[in-house]
C-alpha cells in the first residue's frame, strides 16, 4: 500500500463582486440591540496601529497558539489582531446566505465577513467582503490588508473604516454574551430536522433550537445547549475555554455563537443552527448518491485538517459527531460531547461504543500502555468514518462483542472489509491508508484532503 503524501494541487482562484435580491419581512417584537454607527468620533478599530503592549492579550483571544517572529507571520497576527477587533467582523460565521439575508434589515445595514474558501469564489487579492444592503440587492465589496490597515480592493486609498463613514452605512455587530431575552422559541417557518440529532452524542447539555434576536428586526436560526450537572465553578471555566474559542473553527466546524447566562447556575452555549441534522441519520435511511457521499468525504477532511492546523486533536470522532446543515453541507462538532467539558479532552477505553472508532494503539494490550490518542488517531477515526458513511451508516464491528472490539490484536487481525459496489475506489485508497496498522502509511491530514480534492473538484 501506498501513502498519499505525494499528491499536489495548485489552488489558485477569483472571485467577482456579487449581487443578490433580497426580501425583508420578518420582524419582531422588541428590542435588546441597535446597530452600530461609525459617524462618531472614536477611532477605527481596523486603522489602530497596535503596539506590542496589546498583541499579547489579543492572540490569547483566539488560540494560545504562538506565531514566530517572521515577517509573514507578523503580518498574519497584525491582521488577527485588526480582525479581533472589529465588532462588525462576523468571520465565517455568516456562510449561510440566508443568514445575511435575515441580518440585512434597511437599506445601509453592513457588516465584515470572510471571502468564502471554495474554490470557484477565492479571490487572491482580497480576502473579506464588506456586506451591505442597498436598494433591493445585497452587494459585497472586496476587501484587502494594504498599509497596515484594511481598505477597500479597489478604492484606492480608501481605508474600510472611510468607506462606511463616506456611504453612511450602518455596522451590525455580533454578539458574543447574549441575554436570555434574546432567545425565543424556535419560529415556525424553520423546518424541524429531517434527521434527528441523537441527543445522547452531547452529554454536556441539553439541545433545543431556539431564535437569537439581535434586536427587534434581526434574527437567526440557533441551537441552544443548555448546560446539565455543572458547579458554578466548573462553568466559570467553562465560559473561560469558550471565551478562548470565540473565533475559533472554519465553516466545517460547529462554531459557538456566543454564551448565555440565565444565572450562577444556569448557563447555555448558543450554536450554529444545523438545518438537517445527522449525517448518520442521513445515510441510513436510504441509499445516498455516491457523488453525494464524496462531497461529504471531502468536506469532513477539510474540517479535520482545519482542526489539525491548530493542532486540535478531536478525542470524540465518529460519524455521529457528523452534522448535516444548509444545502447538505457537513459541519464537526466538537463541544458538548463530553459531561463538564467544553470539549473532550481524553479517550474513554470503558465506552466500547468510542472504541469501536479508536486505532488498535490506542486499545489496551496485555503488558503493554495504549498509544495515546494523538493526530494519526484522528487520521485513523477518519477511514472507520468514511467506511461507515459508505456502509449506509453501520456501525464498526457492530456484532462483535465488546471484549473483539476493546482487544489491540484482534481488531489488528480483523481490518473492516470494504464493499467494492459501495466505495469508490479512490475512497477505498483513503480507507486502506488510513485504517493501516503502519502508522507511517496513513498519512497527513493534509495530503489526504489534496487527494481527494483531486478527484472531486467539480462536487465541491
């Protein structure tokens, strides 16, 4: 068997400025926000020069991680550090577009996102759109880092903030701690899931959708995971990790929305709305298009090599924590799967059901310690999420007993047999390499989101 280390891709794309019709009717009741205005007098966040005493807090706002001191990277960070600071800047957050739709209320109304990362939409120069509503369209500007500062593409000098000051345009800010008044009741024009969630996946809290009110025009979708069997000290920590991951993850990852505090002891994590559901429950209720399980095979690569670019190990991988979400897209989750954590942060060995997704390493052997479960874990959990997805959803080692699926040397001398008729082959290439006992065989992360890229481009 061959490795996929060896797969390379140029990935070199534009994007145009796009338009789009929009309806606004959707209103409601009261009020507990207002747009921002940028007409006052106080400096723009995005033309500060930041000064060494301020770059320490704010990368610790996104990920502890720690840039060397290069050029690129002290560009990488100085933006970082503007983008951190924008009350308007709403990352990914928005890929939805009827997101954006819901938020866009009068005419002006704007906000700061980033450049979709699909390939038919990245453009090289400009990496965020400024969004704003305008007579019966929605326009998106390019934006761009240029002088130490963010402006707009093509507007020569004009810097981000001169532009929305010029058009006297509206900024919509994105909430982080949210009050218990702003979530309501799920509206009725929000479909329930076709495929339900298995509530049991998230032990942290309990799941409801819900309606996030950013004031009384603008609203979204959420999901509400309101915090079960937690002391008032556990969920101060709690809100502390959160706090840490606010900006943290990509449109493959079930992102947080922000933080609901009812009380000391009542506490909620307001998530993305997922719009279907389970991908689980998805592929088992009938046979799916195989073209159909590709893109979900490469959109579930591409939210692990996200993880693993910031050196994330996910210690809950199954195609449970697989989610189905707007125009059949798959977004990880990765919170709430563990009691009194944010996040799982060790493997369980007395839960055969997690077992059954572990590498043989990682599985206890008489007179020897499992392998920690580590990045080529994951790239292994990945192939036994990929064999499932393709086997109509079935559980690994399914009839086996406990004691098989828990045993190092068993599970070694019993690989999951692969069902020509079901698997492409080039998904039974990134099974093979991923499931192989040689860890040096299964690979990067990396290397195997360029393969499959390869083949199923145009399904992206």
């Amino acid at each position: 068997m061959t490795s996929l280390g060896s797969f390379q891709i140029p990935e070199v794309l534009v994007v145009s400025t796009v338009t789009c019709n929009v309806n606004n009717n959707d209103t409601l009741l009261s009020s507990y926000s207002k747009p921002h205005s940028t007409d006052k007098n106080d400096a723009s966040p995005n033309e500060m020069i930041i000064g060494a005493d301020r770059s320490e807090s704010s990368a610790n706002n996104l990920m502890d991680w720690i840039v060397p001191s290069t050029s690129v990277n002290q560009r990488m960070r100085r933006i970082e550090e503007i983008l951190d600071s924008i009350p308007y800047f709403f990352s990914s957050m928005l890929d939805d577009n009827n997101l954006q739709r819901r938020l866009l209320v009068e005419l002006g109304d704007c906000f700061l996102v980033s450049s979709p990362k699909l390939k038919r939409e990245i453009n090289p120069e400009s990496n965020w759109y400024l969004v704003i509503l305008e007579q019966n369209e929605i326009l998106k500007v390019k934006v761009s880092y240029r002088d130490k500062t963010l402006k707009i593409w093509n507007g020569k000098s004009a810097t981000l903030r001169q532009y929305i000051q010029m058009r006297s345009l509206k900024t919509i800010e994105r909430p982080w701690k949210i009050i218990p008044e702003q979530l309501t009741k799920k509206m009725s024009t929000i479909p329930q899931h076709a495929f339900p969630i298995d509530d049991s996946i998230f032990p942290l809290g309990t799941l409801s959708r819900k309606t996030f009110n950013f004031d009384n025009k603008r609203w979204i979708p959420v999901i509400e995971m309101n915090i079960t069997d937690c002391s008032t000290d556990d969920l101060k920590c709690l809100i502390a990790e959160a706090e840490k991951r606010r900006r943290f993850g990509t449109i493959r990852i079930w992102r947080l929305w922000g933080i609901c505090e009812y009380g000391p002891r009542n506490v909620s994590l307001v998530l993305e709305d997922i719009v279907y559901g389970s991908v689980a429950g998805f592929v088992r209720t009938s046979l799916r298009p195989q073209e159909q399980q590709c893109k979900f095979a490469v959109q579930i690569v591409d939210g692990l090599r996200s993880l693993e670019k910031y050196g994330f190990i996910h210690c809950r991988l199954s195609i449970d924590v697989c989610l189905l979400t707007y125009n059949y897209n798959v977004k990880i989750a990765i919170y709430g799967l563990t009691a009194g954590e944010l996040y799982p942060t060790y493997v369980d060995l007395d839960d055969v059901d997690q077992c059954r997704w572990l590498p043989p390493e990682c599985l206890p052997s008489s007179g020897d310690t499992p392998a920690p479960y580590n990045a080529s874990g994951m790239i292994y959990s990945l192939g036994v999420i990929l064999w499932s997805m393709f086997h109509g959803g079935a559980l690994p080692f399914e009839d086996e007993p406990a004691a098989n699926i828990r045993n190092r040397q068993y599970r070694i001398q019993n690989p999951l047999y692969i069902e020509p008729e079901l698997v492409p082959s080039e998904i039974r290439n990134v099974i093979l390499s991923c499931c192989s006992e040689d860890i040096s065989l299964r690979g990067r992360l990396k290397s195997i989101k360029i393969y499959l890229r390869n083949y199923f481009a145009p399904l992206i």
